[in-house]
C-alpha cells in the first residue's frame, strides 16, 4: 500500500566519500514495454550503477496510471504524479537524483527538487525541438525556451557527444557534461546464433537495413526513396509505418525484437543505413558496427560522433552515395570500431557526474 503523505521537509542526505557506493534516483518518462535508445541507456546505466555497487531506484511509468501520448501511443504518460513521485523520493532518500526526460514525471520530479532544495542533474537524450517541429511546425526558438526551463536549474545536463554540448550551449544552456554511450558486443556479435548469419535473410542482396522507429523525425522516407541495387529492409514500429508500407511495397518490414534477434537482422544485411539528421546519438549504429555492419549515413550528429574519421562507414550529404561506398567497407573494420565503445566507461562517466551533486548536498 502507498504510506501517507510525507511531510514538506527537505531531505537529509547522508554524507559519503567520494568512492563510497550511492543511492541513486532516477526518473524517466521512458521506460519498458517501449524500445528505444532512452530506454536501452538507462537498462544499461542501472546494470553498471548496480557493478560498481551502487542502490538505484527507478521511478517510470510501470508505477503509475497512464494514458498513451497522442500520435505515439506506445509512449505512455503518467496521470497527475507529483505526489506520488514525492513519496517515493522521500522514502528512497537518494544521495543523487537524475531526472532523465522532460515529461510529467521529469517535471515532477524537477518540482519537488526545486521545492525542498535538492539538486538534481539532467539529461538531454532527444532533440525535442527538432522533433516536435518536423511533426507540429511549432518553431524551434519556443520549444528551446521550455527545454531551457526544464533544465537550466539542473547542476549538470548531461549529452552523448561533444557536438550535441556545443549545440546546446549555443541556444543559452549552462553545465553541460558529457555522457557517452556503449554497447553489448556479447549480444551483438558478427555470428549470433551460432549459425551463418548471412542466411538469416534470403532475399536478392545487398540488403540495405535501417532499424528504429518508424517516424517522421527519423527521415525513414529518405532511405526508401533511394535507388539502389538488391532490397531494403525496416525493423521497428512508429506511427509512419502504415503510410510507409503502403508507398513502398517493395520493401520488407518487420516488428521489434530483442536484442537477440536483431543481432540477426544486423549480422545477415550489407550495408546499415541511418537516415535521421536529428539523433543526438544514435545507439543502432554501435549495434549495427558491433554485428560488423558497415554504415552509411548522412554527416551530422550521431554518425559523426559515432563513426568520426575512422574506416568503419560512409557519411555522405548523398545518402545514395553513401550506401555504395559502404559495401566497400570490411566488417572486421566495422566490429573493432565497435569495441571501442563500453557501457562500463559510460556508466563510469554518468557516477561521475552524480558525485559532485551528492557532495553538494551535504555541504
């Protein structure tokens, strides 16, 4: 049963050294059923928190009455949670609270940090202006003005990339830290399954693959449009994929998957294609490099970050282009770019970042 209301007062936190383990909060809008790159960061986060033997406690909406996100039923958003989001702040009383989405229970987590006096750091993993202009129109200046509230008084904004912090900083945000992103090369592999990979899928090759959500803002259209030799493949769900299989028949869709099976998807094309201009990271391309799947893509935030100057893709102004160049590409070049890339470092990097808040609120 949920306890009485907790009184009004501000939460005594108590004090730890630097390398003691933590209490951690974190609050996110986006969490399980959903699939998405939000949501795999923060399965992967709270792993490696619980590594380094820290306590996490997640506050999403599996804990509260919702109702599905008009024109994104999958999302699902949490009705009236402030007092419940108090309560439950109150009785895990965190050495570090990190409010991870800009939805209700981001705002209400972020009221009640500022109410009772607790720090608290954020994170910006989605160009919400971006998206919200492809999809309404609404201009970028008034979306930036709310996303500027939201975390401007956040001791710390955390981004994946150094491009994503200078492009925030340019639009008037302060504290912006760096908090890269990993993937799991055990479960992305070049041979998932043990078998050949390469005949998970049959049809007339090369086989081009985008996998992610089915939307607007992901520019899905500019790969299909494409001419190119062999077959295109999508992998996801969204609210474009009915007008998208009905305007190219000739393209294969499929569902969503676990991880596993979409190692197989990864391990079996030629070429990954990502066709976003507004990710601010993009972790499908590090699943897709750790399976050995070159990338082609357009030059902006996301492959830049991801695939940089190394050999590992093709990032091309045309994305046709793009495509071609990928089919070059060795996967044993695409793989060890991969392994570049750990959770472990990125989990290291986000307990980082919470640290000084923590000490913050014992001074």
């Amino acid at each position: 049963m949920t306890p009485p209301d907790a009184a009004a007062t501000t939460t005594t936190i108590p004090r730890a050294v630097d390398d003691s383990p933590m209490k951690v909060c974190i609050v996110t809008d986006a969490w399980r059923p959903q699939v998405n790159g939000v949501v795999r960061t923060l399965t992967e986060t709270r792993r490696e928190l619980k590594a380094m033997g820290h306590t996490v406690r997640m506050i999403t909406p599996l804990l509260f009455p919702t109702l599905p996100c008009p024109t994104y039923p999958e999302i699902r958003l949490s009705l009236n949670p402030a007092r419940k989001v108090a309560r439950l702040i109150e009785r895990f009383r965190p050495d570090a609270l990190h409010i991870a989405t800009e939805g209700p229970l981001g705002w209400a987590a972020r009221a009640y940090a500022l109410k009772h006096g607790l720090p608290f750091t954020t994170a910006y993993h989605t160009r919400f202006p971006e998206y919200i202009q492809a999809r309404f129109g609404i201009p970028l200046a008034w979306s930036y003005a709310v996303m500027r509230r939201f975390h401007g008084r956040a001791a710390r904004v955390m981004v994946p990339t150094a491009v994503v912090q200078r492009d925030l900083e340019a639009v008037g945000f302060t504290n912006v830290v760096q908090w890269s992103r990993g993937v799991n090369v055990e479960i992305f592999n070049p041979a998932p399954g043990g078998d050949n990979p390469r005949n998970f899928l049959s049809e007339t090759r090369p086989i081009f693959l985008y996998v992610g959500r089915v939307a607007v803002e992901k520019n899905v259209e500019a790969f299909l449009r494409l001419d190119l030799p062999g077959t295109k493949w999508v992998v996801g769900e969204g609210p474009a994929l009915a007008e998208l299989r009905r305007k190219y028949p000739q393209t294969y869709f499929a569902g969503v998957f676990s991880q596993g099976q979409l190692a197989r998807y990864y391990a079996a094309a030629d070429v990954f294609v990502f066709p976003s201009k507004t990710d601010t990271f993009g972790l499908v391309l590090l699943e897709a490099l750790a399976c050995g799947l070159p990338v082609a893509a357009y030059p902006v935030t996301g492959p830049i970050d991801v695939i940089g100057g190394s050999a590992a893709g093709a990032l091309d102004e045309d994305l046709r282009a793009a495509c071609l160049r990928a089919l070059d590409i060795k996967r044993e070049t695409a793989r060890a770019h991969a392994l570049r890339f750990s959770w472990a470092e990125a989990g290291r990097q986000f307990a980082e970042h919470l640290r000084p808040v923590r000490q913050d609120l014992v001074r």
